[in-house]
C-alpha cells in the first residue's frame, strides 16, 4: 500500500529534473498523476518511464504556464482525466539569473511571471477542485535563494520571486485551512539535474561556489527533494501547513 494511494496529484514542469523524479516518486506511492510541461517530449518520455515502473500517469503538453487561460484549462482537463484533484505539486519554473545593475528589466519580469505567476496561477485555478474534494494539499517548489542572499550566479530576481512563494505559502495555508486546503513549501538548496550538469559542465570553480555554502559540500539529488515534497503531500503530514522546509545540505543555517 502507497502513501498516496488513490490522490490525484497534478504536478508541473514534469519534462524538467526535479518533476521528472518527482513524478515518478508520486507514482510509486500510488498516486494517479498528471504532469504538465511545455516540452512535449521530455514529458512524453517522463509519462512513458512512470507507466514502465508501474505507474499512472497522464501527460498534458505543450501547455505555457505563463498564460492564465492555458492553466485554467489545464486544471480542467487535470480533473477530467481522474475525476478529481487532490494534490497540486507547483514545481514549473523558469528563471534568469545576472548581476545588478544590468539585469534587465526583461529579465526581472521574465522571472517573476515564470516564478511567482504560474504557481499563483495553478493554485487559482485548482483551488475550487480541491474545495470540492473537501481538502487537499499544494506543495509549492520555492528556493534557498528565498531565505538568503546567493553570490553564484548573481539572483536578484530569482530571490524575490521565491522570497514571494514563501510568503504566499503562509496567505494560502491561512485561506485553505477552513476548506481542509494545507499548503507547504519545499526550499532546495542546490540540485544537480540533468540541466544543471549541463549549464556546469566541467566548471570546477562554479561548482566549488554553490556546494561550498552547503554544510555537507555536495549538491541534493533530486530524490532527496522528491521524497519530502511526497510526505508532505500525504495524510502522514496532516498537521504541516503555512510551513517552509529547507532542503538545502544545511546551507541557510549558517
Ligand atoms: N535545480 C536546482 O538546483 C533548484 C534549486 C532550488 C529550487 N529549484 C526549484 O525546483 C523546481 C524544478 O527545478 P528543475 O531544476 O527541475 O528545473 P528544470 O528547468 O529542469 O525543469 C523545469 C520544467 O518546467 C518547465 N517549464 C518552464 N516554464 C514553463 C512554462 N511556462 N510552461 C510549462 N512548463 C514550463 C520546463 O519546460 C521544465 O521541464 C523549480 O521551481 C526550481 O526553482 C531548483
């Protein structure tokens, strides 16, 4: 028997890294999952590896979760595959990174709609559903970078948009407690995905920065994210609610 056994969880970015390991940890579980993603074959391949461990998934894609009327019918469709929601795993984003005081004006905006507006957005829209269902959870992905200043690569926007998850967390576990709705945040430290791995390459000295204000001086795999992202999300945590969990090799405790 799963943890999950029997929710319907709708997670994003399910073609990326993190989504990716996540759905299929969702899946392990029991959970029926719908994954969503702009890149249509990176999430076909994420829906064919879950159904090839076992696994249930839907995948919906290309959907732009920048667009407010493409997101509403994504919920809908979400809720028709399964007959319902339960989870909402907010783990789509897109973001840029550069130094003050060049970063332009593009770039701010850019981050904070691919940051802060999708998972306002999701949550939106999925809201009623979960209402419906009498409860349910949102597990939104925010970052380190929203608890503390990060000098590689510079992130100024990247910070305020997760600083801005962070507290929208707390508003919408404040607003959902009445409907049975708890909502929670996971904040990685520094993740090594296939994409990450990629933009490093053989950047020794990049790489010794970012895992260098980690106490353990490694970055995460995306497991070791997944697997709480996955508790939170179940009834074992129906106490968590308005929290943020650091995942981060210690990095914001000193
Ligand atoms: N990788 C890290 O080191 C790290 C650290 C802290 C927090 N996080 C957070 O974890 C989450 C996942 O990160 P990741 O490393 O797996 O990222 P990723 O770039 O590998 O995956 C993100 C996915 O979201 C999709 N996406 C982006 N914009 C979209 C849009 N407009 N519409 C639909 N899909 C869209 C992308 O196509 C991609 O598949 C993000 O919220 C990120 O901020 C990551």
């Amino acid at each position: 028997m799963g943890t999950l056994d029997g929710k319907v969880v709708l997670i994003t970015g399910t073609g990326g890294g993190l989504g990716r390991v996540a759905a299929l940890a969702f899946a392990r579980e029991g959970a029926r999952v719908v994954g969503a993603d702009l890149q249509i074959d990176a999430n076909d391949e994420t829906v064919d590896l879950v159904r090839r461990a076992g696994g249930e998934m839907t995948g919906l894609a290309p959907v732009d979760l920048t667009d407010p009327e493409q997101v509403r019918q994504l919920v809908e469709d979400a809720v028709a595959a399964y007959g319902g929601l339960d989870v909402v795993y907010n783990n789509a984003a897109a973001l840029r990174f550069g130094p003050m005081p060049g970063f332009s004006v593009e770039d701010w905006r850019a981050t904070i709609i691919g940051e802060l507006d999708i998972p306002f957005y999701v949550s939106k829209f999925a809201w009623p559903h979960l209402v419906r269902r009498g409860g349910g959870v949102i597990v939104n992905a925010a970052s380190m970078a929203g608890m503390i200043a990060g000098e590689v690569p510079p992130m100024v926007a990247h910070a305020a948009a997760n600083a801005g998850i962070i507290g929208m967390t707390r508003q919408l576990a404040l607003e959902g407690a009445p409907d049975g709705i708890r909502v929670v945040a996971v904040s990685p430290g520094p993740i090594l995905t296939p994409a990450s791995e990629r933009d490093l390459g053989d950047n020794q000295a990049a790489r010794d920065a970012i895992t260098g204000k980690t106490m353990v001086r490694r970055f995460a795999r995306p497991e070791e994210v997944a697997e709480l992202v996955v508790f939170l999300a179940s009834d074992r945590a129906a106490y968590i609610t308005g929290a943020n969990y650091p995942v981060d090799g210690g990095a914001t405790a000193w």
